[in-house]
C-alpha cells in the first residue's frame, strides 16, 4: 500500500490587516455618509483632506502628492479592500471629528441640535480670506506660468503689488476683528513670508540686476523677451524654485476656498 500523503496548506502569511479585525461594512458605509452630507461630495473632501494632509503637524508619514493619493486611500477603505492608514484617522477627527474608526455625530451636537461639519468663520474674517483669494487666484501668484509667452519681470511686479496690497489689507483690518480672524490671518502671513518672501529674497534682486544689465545688449535685441530671460545662468535653478513656490501657493489657496466655502 501506498502511503496517503498528506495535504500541502499554504503557510504564507496573507498580507495586510486580517479581515475579522477589518471594520464593518455598515460602520465604514456610516462614516462614508457623514463625510457626504458634511462636506456636499466626496470629491469635495478628498480636497479637503489633501490639504489638512499637507501642513506640518502630520509627521511620520509620508504626505500625499496629489488628491488621487488621498481619493485611493479612502476609496480602498470604503470597500473593505484595506484599512484606512493612521494618519488618515488624525485628518478625518481634525476635519470632521471622527477618531480611531468611531464615527461621531457630524450633523448634530450633543444636545440635538443642528451643527457645521466645521467652526464657522465670523463674516469680517471669511471677507478677508476671500479678498486675499481673490487677488491671489486671478495673478500669476496662483495662476500658472507659461515660460513661452510670460515674462519675469511682468510676474515679480504682480507679485510686488500683490504683496503690498496683501500686507496694506491685514494692516488695515479692524483689531477688534483680528481675534475671530486669527487663523485667517496666521494663513495669510505664512502665504506672504513662508512662501513667497524666500523665493523672491533668493532671486528678484539679482534676476533684475542681470536682466537691466544684459537686455540692451546686441546679442538679445532681435529675441523676444521671454528667450531672453532663458539666458539667464541660473534660469534651470530659478525655474524649478519659481514652480515648487506656486505649488505650495496652489496648496494654500485651496485652503483658503474650504474656509470661504465651508457648508454653513
């Protein structure tokens, strides 16, 4: 007789989280809803929850790039395909008060009544971040450069007048209003000296220089100005800063539309 052999198992571990530790269908299905109604659309807050992602306080982790970065995260979540990562959790109590995969009422306090998804901003304050988003979208602050029909020395002056503008508007906001606004306010600020300021220390005062001095030289008369600027000798380096400076600004700007916009 033959002996019987034994079955072969499988003694590889499977990967990820075991799915009796996974979180119910229902439970995950009710913070799906809670994100909905509070922020209007899902799209609405991955938006959101790519830029609470971006600032500081979250380290240990690796930020995402991009809102589908975001979107991929919650949407494996959403189907029980994995769990959603920890520092996700963080954004989702700062965002929306829910924490460590409970949900939390979003649309009613404890006493039942109606409530934001977020503090309201008081109207001076939400006034101030919309005159600051507006100036700042509809410059090249925001806006895109297009290196083949933009100049430098066109963009530096908007930002200088930008940033005067910006700086005139926090100092004339009423002080009795500043308190409500501070957050406002302390966004702003970061905009105008975390932001731009070290580009334009970096590079504004020696492009100029260069600039004046080399325009009027033969050899560029017949160029346009913006293959002129190209001459530059560090144009690679000043290109690149100028790029990860509007990113960042881009990064702000949604920042200051979920404020303005909040769902009230």
């Amino acid at each position: 007789m033959t002996r019987q052999q034994a079955p072969i198992r499988n003694t590889r571990k499977k990967r990820g989280r075991p799915l009796t530790t996974r979180m119910a269908e229902e439970e995950r299905g009710a913070i799906k809803k809670q994100i909905e109604d509070a922020c209007n659309s899902l799209p609405e807050f991955y938006k959101d929850a790519f830029a609470e992602a971006g600032e500081s306080k979250y380290t240990g982790f690796k930020q995402p790039s991009d809102v589908e970065t975001v979107k991929s995260a919650f949407v494996h979540f959403f189907s029980g395909t994995r769990p959603l990562p920890k520092p996700y959790w963080k954004v989702l109590e700062n965002l929306l008060s829910i924490s460590d995969g409970t949900p939390k009422s979003l649309l009613e306090t404890p006493t039942g009544s109606p409530r934001t998804a977020r503090p309201a901003l008081s109207e001076p304050a939400r006034q101030l971040a919309y005159t600051f988003y507006m100036d700042m979208t509809n410059r090249k602050v925001a806006l895109p450069i297009d290196w083949d029909n933009d100049t430098l020395s066109d963009i530096y002056a908007s930002w200088k007048t930008f940033f005067d503008n910006s700086v005139a508007l926090l100092k004339h906001f009423p002080v009795k209003q500043a308190v409500e606004a501070r957050s406002v306010i302390q966004l702003l600020q970061e905009v105008l000296h975390q932001v731009l300021r070290p580009h334009l220390t970096r590079w504004q005062a020696a492009y100029r220089r260069w600039h004046d001095t080399h325009n009027p030289r033969k050899e560029f008369r017949k160029l346009r100005p913006q293959d002129v600027q190209r001459h530059y000798p560090q144009f690679t380096a000043l290109r690149s800063d100028f790029e990860a400076t509007q990113t960042k600004v881009t990064d702000y700007a949604r920042k200051l539309e979920s404020l303005i916009y909040a769902k009230e």
